[in-house]
C-alpha cells in the first residue's frame, strides 16, 4: 500500500536542507530503484519553483511500505527529522486513483 509521507521543516531550515539533502535523496533514489516511490518533493516557502534564500516549508513523499509502522519507521529514520529539519512528521495510508 502507498503512504504519504509529510514533513514541515522549521523555520530556517534551508542551510540545514543543504546540509543533509545527499543522505535525504540517497533513501529516495533507493525506494525509486525498488520501484517503491510514487512522487517526492518540497513545498516551496513562497509561490515560486526556485524560492531562493526563502527555502522550503516541508516535504512531501508517496511511497509503498508494506505496512503503516513500516512507513513510520522508515519516516523516522529520514536524515531530515534527525538533522532537526523537520519539526513533525506525518505518515498516513494513501490510496493512488489517478493516474491509473
């Protein structure tokens, strides 16, 4: 089953992104080699594709686990929420409709 995956940085988070993004996108780009990643992304902090100094304001990843506490566990373990980049994470079931 798909999970979605959401975290919400704290403020000034972007040096602390920078810092961390190799070991964040190395798990991501192991889940899309497993054929596991649906999607994966920032929210940009303002209304723009590059926010610049402005950064991000969390994060959003669909991926398949093979149960909630697996999702949770591996949320968990994300070098973002241990970095302290994340504030919160939230990990629900996600149900795929579109596109088939």
């Amino acid at each position: 089953m798909f999970y979605a995956i959401t975290g919400r940085d704290v403020a000034d988070s972007l040096a602390q992104r920078l810092a961390n993004r190799p070991a964040h996108l190395a798990r991501l780009n192991q889940l899309q080699a497993e054929g596991r990643l649906l999607l994966a992304g920032p929210f940009p902090a303002i209304d723009s594709p590059d926010p610049g100094p402005a950064g991000f304001s969390g994060s959003l990843i669909v991926a398949e686990f093979a149960d909630l506490a697996a999702a949770q566990a591996w949320a968990d373990a994300d070098p973002y929420l241990v970095a302290g980049v994340y504030e919160n994470v939230d990990v629900r079931p996600f149900k795929r409709v579109l596109p088939a």
